[in-house]
C-alpha cells in the first residue's frame, strides 16, 4: 500500500471560531451546530441566515455508507445521479444547477477538475471524513466562480484515535486506523483507509467493474498562546477504477489522484482584528486505459492565496479579503490554453441589532479567460421569538466555462470546444423560516433562481452551448428530531428547471427527491433506517427520453459491546431495487448495485 501524501506533507490549520458561544444543551448543539461555510466565520445555523444542513461524525460513522454520493442523496435541495456503483462517475446537483455549479471544498480548499469544472465525488471515502456542511443557495460573493447552486465542504477526521475493519457483498472489503498526539500547545493527526471491491455490473450482460481506493490524511497544528496558530493539513485519495469499453467484452480503467494540501495560519492582532492567510494546491489527476493500453491522461492542478482581515465592532463582524487563484491543466491532450489566472477582492458585513440581522457581501473577480465579474449578497432576519426567526436573501453568482468547454481539441464526431462560450450567471431570491426548540427544529425554503446563459453540453451537436434563459423555482423542508433515544431526519425537495425558451425541463434533473432517516437506541444497541426516493429525470433538452424515479430502503445496527469498540451492519437497498440514474449516450442504462450487506467492526476513543 503506497500513500504518496506521506512523501510531501505540507497542509492546512483548522478554521478557528471568531467568538465564543455560550454553553448549548446537547440537543440544541445537534439540530442548531456551528457552521463556517455560509459566512466565512462561525455562526450558528439558524444565525447563518442560510438554508444550511450539517451531517456529524455520528451520521456518518452510523449509517456505514462507502460512497459520499449516498450521504448526500436525498438532503434537502440534493439530486444525485451517476454511471454505477462503486468509484463510477457520480453528480450532485444543488437546486437544480449543474454538477460543476456548485462548489466542493475540503478544509477550506476547492477540488474539482479544471478540465470538466465537476468535482470527483466517486472518490471521497466517507470514512475519512467527520463532519459534512451543505449550504444552499448562491455564495458567489464569497468564494467566486461555481458556486450559484451552493457549497459542500468536507472536515476531515481530526481527534482521537480509530481502527476499523469490514467486509461485505460483492467482494467488499475495507480496512483503516488513525491516531492523533497532542504535547504542549501542539497536536498532530495521521490517519489511512483502504477500501477495495470487485464490483458489480453497470451494464447489463457485461462484467463486474471493480475499484479499490486508497486514503489518508495527515494534520499539524499548533497554537502560539491565546492569540496566533498555524498548522498544515494534507488529504490524499488514489486508487484505480474500471469501466465499459465501447462492446461489454471492452474494459476501461482509470487511475486517478485526488489531493488537497493547504497551509493556514491566523493572528489576533489585538481583541476585535483578526488576520488569517491560507496557501493551498488541489490536484485531480487520472490516466485512462483500455485493454491495457494507455488512452490519455488528464492532470490538473489548482493553486490558491486567500487573506482575510476580521473586526469585531461591538455584535458586528467585518471581512475583507483578497484572493489569487492559478488554474493548469498538464495532459497528453495539447489544450489550446494550458492555464489561466483569477484574482479577487472581496468583503462581508454582519450586523446585529438585537432581533434583527443584516448581512452584505461583494467580490469582484478579474479572470483571464473572461474578464470581470461582480457579484454580491444581501439577507436579512427577524427573530420573531425565541424559537422562530424568518429570513429573506437575495445573490448573485456565476459559473465559468471549463478548460474542456473552451479549448479541449476538436475531437469530431464526440466532442468539439466552443470558444465562444459566456460565464453563466444567475441571480437568486430566497424566503426562509425555521422554527428552533430544545429537541427539534423545523426549516422551510422557497426560491427562485434566474440563470442567464446557462453552459449545458448538447449531445446533438457534441459542444457546450449556453441556453439563453433558465429558471429554478423550489421549496425545501427539512426537520430534526433528538429526543428521548430518538433521532429522526426528514428532508423532501420540490423544484421545476425549466429552459425559458422551450419550456422543458432540463435534463438530468429529478424534481422530486426526499429521504427519512430514523434511529432508536436502546442502551448499547442501536437501530435505524434510512428511506429515500427520487423523482423521474430527463436525458435530452426534448424530454423524451425518461428515466422513472425510484425508492430505496436501507437498515443498519450497531452494538457497543466493550469500552470505545462498536459492531456495525448494514443492508444497502434493502428491497434489491433495480434503479437506473443515467443513460448511456449509446443507448444503454447504467446499473446501480442491488441489495448489499456490510458488516464492520470499529474502535474509537473520539
């Protein structure tokens, strides 16, 4: 086993809080956490003034998912689709946008391909992970390009140490540790993950596809007294992935890398002016064969500089900021441009006065490829009472064309750049309220987005085109319950993508998506189930073509049967439930796995 992120291991600290909070009751911790991805600083959720959904470490660790696609899958606002089980090619779309419209980041720092602009969910292995934020809705005038349909942002595993070994359905097996010191005013995290399986069928009459991954994350913080930290953070995922060749006889692989290195540092300069800096590379690399002859590779490499300065006046916060970003693409394929620069200022308000919030932000990006963009945001919300606050948002954010949209060869018949091709844009508005008690919370959303030149690839004419017009409208429910041994999620999602000009709806979209998740623990054991289901989508503009929704069901348990050490199983789509998510441009579906069990046991001191 090889983890070239040992090799070179430089990385990134942990986001610290800019104020303290009082002491929550641990329900009300639960259903109202702490998030820093809406607002580049740490508030609660319902502070936020966000359609925000926080996964934890006891979501994670307890629902046994190996795929990051399938904790997604369902949440509020979410629609996931993809090319199989197993490291195939998953999408997750965020209010109907595009895969590649809405942002990933890890610890801080954006992955995604520059080459395709879609993150590679496949290959982000849960069990690495602690802790999962989903903000809905448009944050282009924080972090720039690609964020109109919202963010994820993934926290690595961090305190405590941990083992685990499982196995389970068609050949599955995984195995990982992790272990982290702490002397003085220093901490260091080092942890590892191998999962592997043969796979099953993704079409039908083929062979099974495998895939086996490799991860590991390392981290070094340390503090500096009360008021200066710095620390390092490295995250790595590699492995191999196999795939249909053009006749089921055919087989594909893939070799691929995922990295994430950062380094962050910030100083309190006295008690109310903060400065943070952030220095950081993301790369996606991968190697393609087919029968055992190498077909092209494509590595692209994304490096960032990020400073902030934050005050404190009083309950309000100000952020000012400037950011350099370096895209470059190194591939057997000779682009027509192999990089190209961004830069950007921006800045943010939050203001409280008492029962009302006020919050602002603008950025301004100058980019090579297509000049300037400003985007922007304002929200504002009124505590009605201690338990209900309503919040109205209104922002704007764009989506740039990748480096395949704009200068990927002309490949005739499959594939042909459009060098003509506009940023998409859009522009949001959003009426949200939540209700907040000790053992729950309610949170419902209603949007509708406007996107003007929206990229979308038109398989017809094997080019990205931009669609003149599109809109988005929806509603979001969402609700939490942690009481009494029970805890309950419910998420349901209703939206319409529609192309203005057509009236159809865009494809690859299901405009209804839902999930339930339920446990109960009885002392050291614990039982739950997860119940999930999507809507019909489209494959074509013309819609008609159709894909019929689906239903899932999955169950789990666990028992704690000695100090810090757990007996996990679960049953995958319990039902053995045939569900197809993707077409084929040749015609043929793409098969999901059908019933599967896992079995694992773990230790924890977390």
């Amino acid at each position: 086993m090889s983890f070239r992120f040992f090799a070179a291991v430089p990385a990134a600290l942990s986001l610290l809080p800019l104020a303290a909070y009082p002491e929550q009751p641990i329900q009300v911790a639960m259903l109202d956490p702490v998030v820093v991805t809406p607002t580049l600083s740490s508030v609660t959720a319902d502070a936020s003034l966000s359609s925000v959904t926080v996964i934890d470490e006891s979501t994670l660790r307890g629902q046994q998912v190996v795929e990051m696609r399938d904790v997604l899958r369902g949440q509020p606002g979410i629609d996931t689709y993809g090319n199989g089980s197993y490291g195939k090619i998953s999408n997750v779309s965020i209010r109907g946008t595009s895969s590649n419209a809405s942002l990933l980041m890890i610890e801080g720092v954006r992955l995604r391909s520059a080459t395709t602009g879609a993150p590679a969910w496949e290959y982000l292995p849960p069990q690495m992970f602690e802790r999962v934020e989903i903000v809905r809705g448009p944050r282009g005038s924080l972090y720039g390009s690609d964020a109109v349909g919202g963010v994820i942002q993934l926290f690595g595993r961090d305190n405590g140490s941990w083992a685990n070994v499982g196995g389970g359905s068609f050949g599955s097996w995984n195995v990982g540790a992790g272990a982290s010191l702490s002397e003085n005013n220093t901490s260091v995290m080092v942890g590892a993950n191998v999962f592997d399986t043969e796979g099953t069928e993704i079409r039908e009459h083929s062979h099974n596809r495998g895939f086996h991954n490799e991860s590991g994350i390392f981290r070094l913080n340390h503090q500096f007294g009360e008021r200066a930290s710095v620390g390092l953070f490295r995250f790595s995922s590699e492995g191999d992935t196999e795939f249909e060749g053009s006749t089921p006889e055919q087989k594909r692989e893939m070799e691929y890398l995922l990295q994430v290195t950062g380094l962050k540092g910030d100083v309190w300069v006295n008690d109310n002016w903060q400065l943070k800096a952030l220095i950081s590379e993301a790369e996606d690399e991968s190697e393609d064969f087919t029968d055992g002859l190498t077909s092209g590779d494509f590595n692209t490499r994304t490096r960032t500089a990020n400073v902030q300065s934050v005050a404190l006046v009083g309950n309000h916060q100000f952020i000012l900021g400037g950011e350099y970003l370096r895209d470059e693409v190194l591939s057997s394929v000779d682009y027509d441009e192999p990089g190209r620069d961004n830069k950007a200022v921006f800045g943010q308000a939050l203001l409280a006065f008492g029962a009302l919030d006020l919050q602002g932000s603008l950025r301004h990006d100058d980019n090579d490829a297509y000049g300037s963009k400003v985007t922007g945001a304002g929200a504002v919300g009124v505590k009605l009472n201690h338990q209900h606050r309503v919040r109205v948002s209104y922002g704007t954010a764009y989506r740039a064309p990748t480096f395949n949209d704009l200068y990927f060869p002309d490949s005739p018949p499959f594939f042909y750049s459009n060098p003509n091709l506009e940023p998409e844009s859009s522009e949001t508005g959003e009426l949200g309220v939540r209700g907040q008690y000790r053992h729950w919370y309610w949170d419902a959303a209603f949007y509708r987005t406007n996107i003007d030149d929206m990229i979308v690839y038109d398989f017809a004419q094997s080019t990205s085109l931009n669609l003149e017009r599109a809109t988005v409208e929806g509603a979001e429910l969402a609700l939490g319950l942690d009481w009494n041994q029970w805890r309950t999620g419910l998420a349901f999602t209703a939206l319409k993508p529609e192309d203005r000009e057509t009236g159809n709806i865009i494809a690859y979209r299901a405009q209804r998506t839902g999930r339930l998740d339920l446990d109960r623990r009885f002392g050291d054991v614990s039982v739950g189930a997860t119940a999930s289901f999507q809507g019909h989508r489209y494959t074509d503009a013309a819609n008609t073509d159709r894909l019929p929704g689906f239903g899932l069901v999955d169950l789990r348990a666990s028992w704690t049967f000695a100090k810090n050490w757990t007996g996990r199983v679960a049953v995958e789509n319990l039902l053995d439930k045939d569900y197809v998510t993707a077409r084929n441009f040749a015609g043929w579906d793409y098969l999901n796995a059908g019933r599967a069990v896992m079995v694992n046991i773990s230790y924890d001191t977390q």
